[in-house]
C-alpha cells in the first residue's frame, strides 16, 4: 500500500477553520509532507476560493460563525462544478448525531479535534487516493466507451483499482475495533476477541484468564479536575496497561466508561494475579494526583480476576460474570487491591 501511495502525486488542499492557530498548524503539518496548502478562515472565503481555483481536498471545521461548515459542504454538493471534492470535517463535536449530520451533508471523512498527525495524514491520503481512484476510472470508462477492442485490458486494471479500494478500507476499517480516546481496543472488538479466544482455550483445553480494571473515584477526579482532565487520566491508564500487556494474543480493551478489560489466553489464575500486581505498579508510576481519592493521593486501579479452562457447560459470559463479582470484591475490601474469582463446576461437570 505504501508504495502504491508514493505512486499518486501529492494534493491542493483548502483548510477552512475560523481559528488562525488550528489553521496555521493543519497547514504546517501538511505543508511538511508534501501538500499544497491554501488557508481561509470562514465560509464565505472557502466559497469564493473553492470557485476560483478548485482544490482536490478540504479540511473543514464545523463550528464557524456567520456560516458553518455543514452549510459549507451543502454548497458544494449542490453545485455540479464542486460537488465530486471531498470534505473532511475537522471539529471538537464528538457526538454521533454531529458525525451522522456530517456525513448526511456530503462529508467523506470526520476528524474529532484535538486531532492527531498520523490520523490527518492517514485519512488525507485515503481521500486523496479514492479521489485519483475515481478519476482513472473515469478516465477508463471514457476509453471504454471510444475503444471497445481494449476492453479486456480495461476490465483487468478496474479490477487492480477495486483491489486498492478494498485494500483502502480495510485500513479505514481498522479504526472501527479501537477506543478513539484510549487507542486501545473498543468494547465491541473486545467481546469478539473473547469469544475467538474462549473457543480456541476450550479446544486447547488451555486455562484463559480475564481482568476486569475499574479507576478507583473516577467521578471524584472528573468533579475535581474536569472533563479534560479525565480523558487525559484515562489515556494515561490505558498506557500503563499497555506497558505490562506485551503478548501478542493480549487484548487492552476500554470495557466502559473507566473501566478497562484485559484478555489473558493460555494464563493460570496465578499468573493474572502477577499481570495485576503489574499493572497496579505500573499505575503507580504514572505518579497521577488524585487528592480526592479516599484510598490513596494518586490515581489507582480495582482489578477483579478470573480464570478457567473453558467447558462446553460454560460460556464467555461467565467469565466476564465472574471477573465483575471479583471486581465487585475488590471494591468492597477497600478499593486499590486485587479480588480473585475462580470459576468452578459441579461435581459431574468436572
């Protein structure tokens, strides 16, 4: 993919945000690698720009005064000489209703503020890349219309372009398994981790191993620090985890809002037990204040642990029923420790 990517020239790209400072670093960023960056800072300039000289891309912030970017991007589509340039919008909005409205008006792509340069980069040149796609295809109808004889050979490189696209997706699809904030896995990617690695233990006969994590007043910290502030500790928490989670067939998942889940196969109860010792070091090291915190001044972790070797009387879900009743233990001892739940069965099950 990479080289494939070389191939296609680099863009013009119109950056739209009525903020100088995300303006001027969007366009340093870009400028760095290669793009061809013009600036304007409301809607009505975007407009004028857009029809004297049409850029192949625009990154367009929502909230603008006077006109915003959806009105924005509804002009563009309406108009035939604009309507085929992508726009990625880039905004501080993280509801789903803000991306659905996004999307609803002609955006091709959503960028959640403050936003990354691996990310930018990533899905600039993603529209970038279907905007070349699209426009050799074109291309190739237009000679398949003139030149029927070359039909065959015209097919083939359709097929080449569709290869790419596919490929292209499967990179955006990526995104969809992992927890915008934490850049761990999501909740969902987690339960399908867990079943795959449930029925290869049970096939195995392996023990597999589950950690439930819960940060200790997390409402606390939010009350005392804000909002802001809790995303930050909660990516601090999520690379804490990461440092002790180094298995390739481990999983970091964010569970819930302050809740993290840990996927250990092929691990006996004793050796989750040592990954939580580890991952409560861990956190400690962070050094993260937390004064409001009746168990301890810093930011510390509630972790419940189960194990089993999967029967085919039992189910993912008790695992993850008896990892929350450890966690649940572990609270009531005090908070900052460790609860264990071993899952047993009966008598003619074993």
């Amino acid at each position: 993919m990479k080289n494939y990517q070389a191939e296609i020239a680099k863009g013009n790209i119109l950056v739209v945000d009525d903020t100088l400072a995300n303006v001027q670093l969007l366009s340093r960023m870009l400028s760095e690698h290669g793009y061809k960056v013009r600036k304007v800072l409301n809607g009505q300039m975007a407009l004028m720009g857009v029809q004297t000289a049409p850029p192949d891309l625009i990154l367009l912030d929502v909230s603008m005064p006077e006109m915003n970017g959806y009105e924005v991007c509804q002009r563009l589509k309406a108009n035939e000489a604009t309507q085929d340039i992508p726009v990625i919008f880039i905004s501080a909005l993280d509801q789903a209703n803000d991306k659905v409205k996004a999307f609803s008006v002609g955006g091709a792509d959503y960028i959640t503020k403050p936003f990354q340069l691996a990310e930018v980069l990533a899905r600039v040149e993603h529209q970038l890349t279907l905007r070349e796609l699209q426009r050799q295809l074109r291309e190739k109808n237009q000679r398949l219309q003139e030149q029927i004889q070359q039909h065959k050979r015209i097919v083939r490189e359709l097929e080449h372009a569709k290869a790419a696209l596919q490929k292209a997706n499967q990179d955006l699809q990526r995104l969809a398994i992992i927890d915008d904030l934490t850049q761990v896995a999501n909740r969902r990617h987690f339960y399908t981790c867990l079943e795959r690695e449930w029925h290869r233990s049970l096939r195995d006969q392996v023990p597999l191993s589950l950690l439930l994590c819960d940060v200790d007043h997390f409402k606390r910290y939010n009350d005392a620090f804000g909002h802001q502030a809790g995303d930050r500790c909660l990516q601090q928490v999520a690379k804490a985890l990461h440092r002790v989670i180094q298995r390739p067939a481990d999983l970091v998942a964010r569970y819930g809002g302050e809740e993290f889940a840990v996927i250990l196969p092929h691990t006996p109860s004793s050796g989750a037990i040592y990954i939580a010792e580890k991952i409560q070091t861990s956190l400690e090291d962070c050094q993260i204040s937390h004064p409001e915190s009746s168990v301890s001044k810093l930011v510390t972790l509630s972790i419940g642990v189960t194990s089993a070797i999967p029967q085919l009387t039992l189910s993912p879900d008790s695992l993850i029923a008896m990892a929350d009743q450890a966690l649940y233990g572990a609270k009531e001892q005090g908070r900052n420790c460790i609860g264990v739940r071993t899952l047993q069965m009966k008598d003619d099950e074993t």
